[in-house]
C-alpha cells in the first residue's frame, strides 16, 4: 500500500469526518469500549449533518454470486466513505487488513480506520490504493491548515 501524497490531502469529507472523531476524542478521552466512541460518533456526525449510516452491510460476491455473510462497516458516510472504528493499545496490521477487505467488498475507494484506544487519536486513512497514518497533532495540523474542519463544535445545530 502507498502512503497518500500531499494532493490527496483535501478530501474535505474524510477530514469532516476525522474532526468529528477529534471531538468525540477530545470529550471522551480514552478508555471506553469500542460501542460507546461508535455511540459518541453517531451523534457528532448527526449534530454536524455528516451524512451517514450505521452498521452498513457490505456484501460479499463470489464469482458474481452474493453470498449469505456479510461485513458490516461501523459507519458509511457520505455514501461512499467506510468508518471503522476501534477502541485498542494499538492497532496492527489486522485492523487495517480488515478494513481493506471492506473496501475490495464494497469496491468503494475511501475508508478511515480510527483507534479512540490511545490518549492520542490514531487515524489510518485509505483513499485510492494508498495509506495514510495520522497522529492527533498531524491532524490537528492538517485539518487547521486545511481548513477543511472546523474544531469547535457548531453552537447553531438544532438536533433532530
């Protein structure tokens, strides 16, 4: 897998994403189960009109055949972005193999990994074959210079 080149970094969505992740993180720290950062994050993504589905199964052909089981992505957002995420001291290349075979499945080109286990957030984002790992201060860097994200929580989103 190739790592991501700087042209790549202004997937406006996927940071969208990584900065409601930043303050599901920034609110919750570490330490909680995996169900409670996906709980924390369905609300992020809903209070910033992130559109999203959850538990999103992704079907499985074989010689053009569906077969009976299914993956199920934690979130699909935006409709074509696959969201996985993880609650672990660290993530290895398991986690990230998983989340390839959500993409070859779904033949969707975009998914992020994120690790809410680690005082630090731990992002590994996917996008066109290759790979990008992201600490919480590269974000941070990335998505303020970008100014894809804004961080601070928005004050005028009414919840459904």
């Amino acid at each position: 897998m190739k790592d991501l080149t700087m042209e790549s970094q202004r997937d406006k969505e996927t940071y969208a994403i990584i900065g409601a992740a930043m303050r599901v993180h920034g609110t919750l720290g570490f330490g909680f189960l995996e169900k409670v950062y996906q709980d924390a994050l369905e609300v992020e993504l809903r209070h910033t009109k992130i559109p999203y589905e959850r538990e999103k199964p992704i079907d499985i052909l074989y010689r053009g055949i569906r077969l009976g089981e299914h993956y199920y992505a934690d979130f699909l957002c935006y409709g074509d972005v696959i969201v996985e995420l993880k609650a672990l001291k660290k993530l290895n290349k398991l986690e990230e193999s998983q989340v390839l075979h959500y993409l070859r499945a779904s033949r969707l080109t975009r998914a992020l990994l994120i690790n809410f286990g680690q005082p630090s957030l731990q992002v590994v984002r996917f996008a066109n074959g290759y790979k990008q790992t992201l600490e919480e201060d590269e974000l941070k860097e990335i998505v303020s210079k970008d100014n894809a994200v804004n961080l601070a929580v928005p004050s005028a989103v009414a919840e459904p």
